[in-house]
C-alpha cells in the first residue's frame, strides 16, 4: 500500500493526501452519527485530472473509493466501511462555478461546488436553481446528483435528475467521459447522464454537471398552517394547487411531535400559532418580482379551506424575517430529532390518497413493538414523501435500538404493500442496500448488477453500497 500511497501523494500533492486519524475523522463518520468507518487514506483533489489520476492508481492497486461530497447523506453511501482498506476520495476541493449562461439558462460547475454557493452564483446572474434542502450549506451538487436528492422545492421544480442537462464523471478505470453539452435536445443514443444520477458512486465520480436555472422567484407568500389531519393536508393540497397553480412551490407536513423537538431543541424557535394541533403544513407560493397576486392566492385558499373545516389556525408571514422563522421550524426537525436521541429514519413515498390511511394504521402496529415510540412524521407531503423517522420511548434509546429490525420491517412492508418506495430521496447507501434489494423483483435487482458490471467490473466503485 506504500506503493499506492505515494502514487496519491504524487497525483494530489502530499498535504492533500489524510491518514493520521485527526485529519481523517470528519471523513470516516457520516451525518449520523450511525455509520463510522476506516480509511486507508482521505485524498482531496484539485481538478478533475487529479480525480482521474488518483481513481487510475486505485483501479492499478484494486483498491476501492468511496466518493465523498459534503459528507450530509443519510443512509451511510459516503464514508467507508470498517475494513481500512477503501479510499475516500473527497470532492471539497472542486468548488469553481465554471460558467453561466443566463439566457440559455445553464450552469456548469466542479462537483465540489456547495449547493448554498450554487444559489448564489445563480443569483448573481438573475436566475434560480431551485433545489432546496436543509443541509444546503454543506452538501455538494456532486452528492446531490450522486443521490438525486429531492427537498422542499421538487413540488414545483422536480428532483435532481430533472435540473441537470450534462455531467462530466471520471470512470472507474480513471477514463474521464466528458458529456457537458447542456444541450436541451439531444436525442442520441441511452441517456448516460441519467444513468448516473442516483447512482450513489457505485458507478464513477462525477466531477461536473450541467445544470437547468430558472426564472428568478423573489416574491414570496408563506404559511404555517394547523391542520386537524392529515386527509386535511391533503385537502388543502388540493384547493391551493387550484389557487396558486404553478407557484405552489412547497407544502411540507409536520406532526405536532415533530414541533415540540423543535421548540425544545432549537434556539430562538416559537411556536406561530400557539393553540396545540395534531399536524402543521408550510405552504409556500413564489413568483417572479412582477408578481403581485400570490398574497391573494394565499389568502383565498386558506379561507376555502378553512370553510370547509380542513384549516384550523394560520400564521402569515409578512416580513422575511418571519418568512425566515416559520421556514426554520421546518428545516430544524431533523437536527431537533438528532438532539433529542437515537433516530430511526425512514425516507418513504405512498401515493398521496394512501398518506391519511397509512400514517393512521401504522402507529398502533409500532406501538404493540415499542409502546410509546414516538413517530416524528413530516417531510414533502405535496410529492407523497413522509420522513416516518421514530424516536425513542424518553430515556429509553437502547429498546429503539433493539427493536429497529422489527419496525423498520413492519414499516417497509406495509409501503411495498401500498406500492410506495422505501427511499424517496436520501437512497439506499450502506443502511438500505440490503432492503432495497428484497423490495425489488429479481428482473429490476438482475438488470442493476449487469449495469454495475458493464461499468465496475472490478467491484471497485463504493462497493456495499446500493447493491448489497
Ligand atoms: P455525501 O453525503 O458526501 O455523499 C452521498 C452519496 O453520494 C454517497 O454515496 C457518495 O459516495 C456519493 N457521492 C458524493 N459525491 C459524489 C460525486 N462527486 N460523485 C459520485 N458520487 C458521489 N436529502 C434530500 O434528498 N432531501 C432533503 O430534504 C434532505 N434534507 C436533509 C437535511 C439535513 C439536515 C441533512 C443532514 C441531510 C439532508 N438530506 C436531504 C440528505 C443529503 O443532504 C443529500 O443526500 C445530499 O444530496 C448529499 O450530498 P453530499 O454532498 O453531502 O453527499
Ligand atoms: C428533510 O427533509 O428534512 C430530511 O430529508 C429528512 C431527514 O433528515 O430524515
Ligand atoms: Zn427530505
């Protein structure tokens, strides 16, 4: 392994090639805290012939990579397993924005670039790139096209994989394949770039892409909003898709469980309405700086709804600092649940008319395998996505811990019974790889290992992850 170490060293220069166990820390242990790992070396390259290079001198020494972005995946694809054998090959040096082009409406930038820089850069050139999530200040566009990472905005704006046009990924035998055309047509042959979104690095390293930018939407009209279930939620999906059309841009769910971690937990967070309530929505119309008729829209459908007895009590936002608050609330859940203990998380779609039925027929079959277990459900109602994340009876995170075969089958059955998804956005990585086989038919698991093949044959691609 000297051998190899030294050919990193001479690829990325010696500062940039970790091994002591200080530098290598915030490496090996994921957002978590769940899966923490070894490393044969951490290298940080520079440019993507860095990348190539040191994937060559891996592939030579058949040793694996495990391909690393802002290190904020949720189900462990990003750092290595316990082995000390692989290599984490981290892309936060390549943070350049490479160009923009405002009138076609593209961006083309390093895999490294973090997503919150990547707003600005849009920004700055009057556009908007819409992906929107609560780790945005660390995560990296390269891990979010290696995951097709969803968010707050897909509602409107669709996941990763509708926002990029090109990528440019170095394979696993160091070849680069530079597919940045950023062309909207391009009718020639399989779409290679779809290929490896969402391929979690299993199949390369992607050190560019080509992304969709948007009109800018610097209008805004938000909502926290009480509702008495979760059928009312789904209501007032209904009336404010009629209302608002295509400005609807978010409507995300909360359970009452899930604000009380966050007013626990978080600094300065309130709660907007006061009067308690079983489940909360944030609801949010954007529009461009011309656009004056959102309030309008936002007032028209919570008074329908409201009539109609789906809408229990509502808090507008009339500054941006308060804009600011009711959105905190919202993106503070998953931290606040981290403080809180143990986590149990569970990324799931159903069908949006099964949401109500589901959620209501679930909780009393986990509570018969750890009465008291509480549900911190909320997550992208508007796309069918609940985060069913459990937390421990108070005090008692081991009995989580014990019981989680147990409720994560029982949850993971009962959405393959209702043909929902037992990964809607965060993948399948180390945590679900092997559920995420049982869940599929042998054709769908048998035409995934021949893709992986044809691109790793050698195995040397993140192995462990996605496929078990
Ligand atoms: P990492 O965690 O570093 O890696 C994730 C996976 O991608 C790994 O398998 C890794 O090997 C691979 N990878 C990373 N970079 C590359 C690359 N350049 N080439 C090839 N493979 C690569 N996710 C959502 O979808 N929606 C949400 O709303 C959301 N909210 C979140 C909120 C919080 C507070 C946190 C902590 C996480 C949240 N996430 C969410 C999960 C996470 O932020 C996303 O999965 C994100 O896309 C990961 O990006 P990253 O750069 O941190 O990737
Ligand atoms: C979110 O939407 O906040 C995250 O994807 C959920 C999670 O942390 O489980
Ligand atoms: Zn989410």
């Amino acid at each position: 392994m000297t051998d190899l170490l030294d050919h990193l060293r001479a690829a990325v220069g010696d500062t940039h090639v970790l091994t002591s166990p200080d530098d290598v820390a915030a490496y090996v242990v994921d957002w978590t805290g769940v899966h923490a790992g070894r490393a044969l070396a951490v290298v940080r390259p520079g440019s993507t012939e860095e990348v190539a290079a040191v994937v060559a001198a891996c592939h030579e020494a058949e040793v694996a990579i495990v391909p690393q972005g802002g290190n904020t995946g949720l189900v462990g694809g990003g750092v290595p397993d316990a082995s000390g054998s692989q290599v984490v090959l981290s892309l936060g040096r390549m943070r350049t924005v490479r160009s923009v082009d405002a009138v076609t409406g593209t961006i083309t930038v390093d895999a490294g670039v973090v997503l919150a820089d990547l707003h600005v850069a849009a920004e700055e050139a009057g556009r908007l790139f819409p992906m929107s999530l609560g780790s945005e200040g660390s995560c990296t566009i390269g891990g979010n096209l290696a995951t097709n990472a969803g968010g707050t905005a897909v509602l409107r704006y669709g996941m990763t994989r509708e926002l990029v046009l090109g990528l440019e990924v170095v394979l696993p035998d160091g070849r680069v394949w530079d597919g940045l055309r950023g062309l909207r047509k391009d009718n020639t042959g399989y779409d290679l770039t779809q290929l490896f979104v969402g391929s979690e690095g299993t199949l390369g390293v992607i050190t560019g892409a080509v992304l969709r930018l948007f009109p800018a939407t610097p209008r805004h009209a938000t909502a926290w909003v009480a509702v008495p279930s979760v059928d009312a939620a789904v209501a007032l999906l209904g009336v404010a898709r009629d209302r608002a059309g295509v400005h609807l841009s978010t409507f995300e769910i909360a359970n009452r469980q899930a604000l009380d971690l966050v007013l626990t937990h978080l600094p300065g967070a309130s709660d907007p309405i006061g009067e308690p309530s079983d489940w909360y929505v944030l609801v949010e119309l954007a529009g461009a700086a011309t656009e004056d008729g959102l309030d309008g829209a936002l007032e028209a459908t919570l008074g329908d709804t409201v009539d109609a007895g789906h809408v229990l009590d509502a808090a507008i936002a009339s500054t941006p600092a308060q804009r600011s608050a009711l959105w905190a609330l919202r993106e503070g859940i998953s931290e606040a649940q981290k403080v809180e203990g143990a986590t149990l998380k569970h990324d799931v779609t159903l069908p949006i008319a099964d949401l109500a039925r589901w959620t209501s027929e679930i909780e009393p079959v986990l509570d018969t395998i750890l009465p008291g277990v509480r549900p911190v459900t909320y997550g992208h109602v508007g796309d069918g996505n609940l985060h069913y994340n459990l937390s421990a009876p108070v005090g008692r995170d081991a009995e989580l811990l014990a019981a989680a075969p147990d409720l994560s089958r029982a949850i993971y059955d009962s959405v393959a019974a209702a043909n929902g998804s037992i990964s809607a956005e965060h993948g399948l990585g180390r945590t679900k790889a092997a559920a995420g086989a049982s869940y599929k038919s042998a054709v769908e698991v048998d035409l995934m290992r021949a893709v992986k093949k044809a691109l790793d044959p050698d195995g040397l691609m993140n192995p462990g992850v996605l496929l078990p």
